[in-house]
C-alpha cells in the first residue's frame, strides 16, 4: 500500500525497524497519557479483540474527554485495567458490565446503554 500511494518500497524488517524507532522516540508522550488517565476524574474503558498475526489479542481503550489511550494486549484479564490505571486510581471507571473491570478498587459506573 505504501508503494501504491506514496512510491515508498520497505521490507517486513524495515518497517519493522522504523515502528520500533517511532515507539522509541513517542514512549515518553504516551507514559504522560497514562499519567493523565490515572488523574483523571473519569475514564471510560472498553476492550475488542484485535489480529496481531494471529488471534487472542486485544485491543483496550481508555478514553477522557481529550484524550484516548489505546493498549494492545495479549490479556483480557483484570490485570491490564490495573496496569493502565495504576494501583491508585481515584476516579470514575465507566465501562461495560465485562466482569473484569469488577477487581480494580476504585469507584465504578457500569454503562447502562449495554442494558
């Protein structure tokens, strides 16, 4: 597609050496979106499964009012909700009723549109 549209020709290798350089240089951008979840007053989480050369992947997503924290996961266990919240998170977790968001120990709204 690359090739198609912009005249751009990379092998596998390539482009994935210039991901990995491109996630190496936003690392410190997306901890402060972390930061700014965990401080939030409000989060709203969702998960969907996700192809990642193969399937049992998920993609997870916290989102506030300006920002959007997207996390790729093998896991679809509580633990990730933990990992991206912190261990003190002191606001609103809005999500559906996926028993996984039960564990974290912060106040909870299940969204009632899944009702």
């Amino acid at each position: 597609m690359l090739q198609k549209l912009f005249g751009l020709k990379f092998s596998q290798g390539g482009l994935s050496q210039a991901l990995d350089r491109v996630a190496d240089r936003l690392s410190d951008k997306y901890d402060a979106l972390l930061q700014d979840v965990r401080g939030a007053p409000a989060t709203f989480a969702d998960e969907t499964s996700w192809w990642v050369g193969e399937p049992g992947w998920w993609l997870w997503t916290f989102t506030m009012p300006n920002e959007t924290v997207f996390h790729v996961d093998k896991s679809r266990g509580s633990a990730v909700v933990k990992e991206i919240l912190g261990d003190d998170y002191q606001g609103v977790l809005v999500s559906d009723c996926l028993s996984t968001y039960d564990p974290p120990d912060c106040r909870k709204h299940k969204c009632i549109a899944h009702h």
